[in-house]
C-alpha cells in the first residue's frame, strides 16, 4: 500500500507556481491576483477560505478575503459580484459555498464572470469541461487528476467508481475520469443515496473516489484488493483524545481499508491540499489568458 501524499505534493506543485510569479515579476508584471468572499461565520468554510489565502502567499500571489455577515442580502451579494467582475486587476475570485438560505448559490453562481470563475462552477464552464474544452476544471476534481497523474497510476481501461453526486466533485469527477484523455480515461460508474446495490459496484472498482461527506462510509468489505482509494470526504467526528474535542476523518474507513490499498489518500492531507493548489493554478491561468 503506498499513501498518495496530497501535502507534498501540493508543496511541489505550490513551489513551481511561485517560480512562475518570480518569473513574471522579474519581467515588471504584476503578480496573480485571487478574491475569496466569505459570507456568515461558517467554521469550515473560514478554515477552507484560510487554507487558499495562505497559499496564495507561500506562492507570491495577491490575495483578497472578503468578508460579509450572514445578513447580507442577495442584492448586495451580486453587486459586489459585479464590482469584482468589472475590476481589471483581480484576476479570479471565489464565493465560498454553502452561503445563508436567503441567498441563491445559482443566481450568484450565474453572476460571476466565467473568464474569472476560478472555481470552474459556472454553467459556461461546466459546458466546456464536459466536451472535452475545459477552461477552469473544478478545484477538487483537478486536484484528483494531478494526484493520478503525478503518482503514475494508469486510468486507460480501468473501472471507477465515484461515490456521490454533487455539483463540486462527484458529477464533475465521473465526466472527467470518463473523457479520451492521458489521464481519467476509465469506465466510469457512478452511485448515489438511491444505488439499489452500492456494494456490489464499489467492488468492481479499480479507482475509488469517495465524496458522499459521511465519517466512514466506505468500509473494507465495500473495496477490493488493490484497489486506489481517494478520499475526498472532510468529517469532523467527537473525539475525548484530542484538545478540541473533535477530529478530521474522511468518507473512508482508513485504517481497515489501507492494507487492501495499491494506493489511497489520507485525511487530513490528500485531497484537501490538492484543492487549493487546483485553484492557484486555476487563477495563474486566469492571469495568463485575460490579464491586461
Ligand atoms: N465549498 C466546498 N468546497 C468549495 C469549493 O471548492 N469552492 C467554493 N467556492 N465553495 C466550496
């Protein structure tokens, strides 16, 4: 069993972005510029939102959290939207999801500009992902490809199976690991809530990807001996062990599924560093394509 180590490699990928950044400041440019607004007071969206402006430093990128109280009203949402689409030195930004129930993540997902839409969550993008064009894949998904690709794991001829269904990773996932490309050209099928026999398909798999967001939900009798196992799942679980009370697990059942394992990621420190390398790229490509 070999652990796909998210961190480091993202470490690697976030090094070679700042040589890129120190490569255009040495030519008089200015540096890539990421916006992140966060809306309310969500715990594990201000660590996300934390997570991507913190890298942005480390790799020499601007960077601009926006932060708004839970009251604010959709109108506001989407003219400051608007103030971010029509200004000429931000290059990507971010609204951080979920937001307040009040607020339309569609209307708002529709409002931002898709030269700007970093998180690659707009229509216009997801359209050009799924022929085979994409301009801004999704952050998670782009991450799993990235690991896939640079750990060497074949996908041409093999059976994935995706666990989930979500606009932000399971949908995306299933079509990109399904495309005549040098990575995630497998057979792809995807189970949900509604799967009659989930067991049954998630033993046929040869790469697992699990994004379901439930604490241990694939166990080791649902996996098959070597089988790649990628956890996309964040779960904060009670813990008396621990300062806080609480710890990170996946949707997978780590410690029995390992062993059966060619490959698996860890949680923490697999797919969630991955994802904000995938939008750092994201937004180094933004500045390349539409920087004035
Ligand atoms: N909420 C959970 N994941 C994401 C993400 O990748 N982008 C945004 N904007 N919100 C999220």
């Amino acid at each position: 069993m070999q652990l796909i180590n998210g961190k480091a490699l993202s470490e690697t990928i976030q090094e070679e972005l700042r040589e890129q950044v120190v490569q255009i400041l040495a030519k008089g440019k200015r540096a890539p510029h990421l916006a992140a607004v966060l809306v309310g007071e969500n715990p594990a969206s201000a660590a996300y939102v934390r997570n991507k402006i913190k890298a942005c430093e480390r790799c020499g990128f601007k960077s601009t959290l926006i932060k708004r109280p839970a009251e604010i009203s959709e109108t506001e949402l989407l003219q400051l939207i608007d103030d971010m689409n029509n200004d000429n030195l931000l290059d990507g930004y971010i609204v951080q999801l979920p937001l307040p129930a009040h607020i339309s993540e569609e209307k708002v997902t529709l409002a931002i500009d898709p030269a700007k839409d970093v998180d690659g969550f707009h229509p216009y993008n997801v359209g050009l992902m799924t022929i085979g064009k994409p301009q801004y894949l999704p952050a998670t998904p782009f991450g799993i490809l990235m690991m896939l690709e640079r750990y060497g794991i074949e996908t041409s001829g093999k059976h994935c199976v995706v666990v989930g269904r979500s606009n932000i990773v399971g949908t995306p996932m299933s079509v990109l690991m399904s495309r005549n490309t040098k990575v995630g050209n497998a057979t792809v099928t995807l189970v949900h809530s509604r799967t009659r026999d989930l067991k049954e398909e998630t033993l046929r798999a040869d790469i697992l990807i699990v994004a379901i967001g439930k604490a241990n939900f694939l166990t080791a009798d649902m996996v098959k001996e070597g089988a790649v196992v990628i956890d996309v799942g964040i779960n904060s679980i009670p813990d008396a062990n621990t300062k806080s009370g609480q710890r990170l697990v996946g949707d997978v059942d780590f410690e029995l599924v390992a062993p059966k394992c060619s490959f698996i990621t860890p949680v923490p420190g697999g797919v969630g560093p991955m994802t904000v390398t995938g939008l750092l790229m994201n937004t180094l490509k933004a500045y390349e394509l539409y920087s004035k």
